[in-house]
C-alpha cells in the first residue's frame, strides 16, 4: 500500500493528489501555528525555547516540502 493512497476508491488522479497534500498542508501548518505560539511564549517568559524553536523549524520545512509538491501538482 502507497502513502497517500488508503484504498482502491482513490486513485491516483491529480486532483486526489492534490486534495491529500491540502490536508496535509492543513495539518502541518495548524502544528506550525501552534509551535509559533508556544516559542514565542517561552520566549518571552525567558524559558529555554531551544526545543520548541527546533520544532518550529522543522513543521515549517516540511510544509515548504508539502506546499512544492502541491504547486507541482498543477490541479
């Protein structure tokens, strides 16, 4: 079984494709929003933000990732 593909009703089509990646888009940007919040929040408590920033920095390159592939899909 493919990622992205769950069963025999999906496909392969384009716009599947493209449909799948804007929920995944969705879901690594509310992670991302939320990850923004909490480091800016330590951040200005003065607590060790380090781990949260790491976080941060990662949800937003995998949406970056996500966001190309989508733009590549053409739908």
């Amino acid at each position: 079984m493919r990622l992205f593909n769950p069963g025999s009703g999906t496909g392969t089509s384009p716009r599947g494709k493209a449909q799948r990646l804007d929920m995944l888009m969705g879901i690594l940007g509310f992670f991302a929003a939320m990850a923004l919040i909490q480091t800016v929040v330590l951040e200005f408590r003065g607590d060790p933000a380090g781990l949260s920033a790491g976080l941060l920095l990662v949800l937003v390159l995998l949406l970056a990732l996500v966001l190309r592939a989508r733009r590549r899909t053409g739908v």
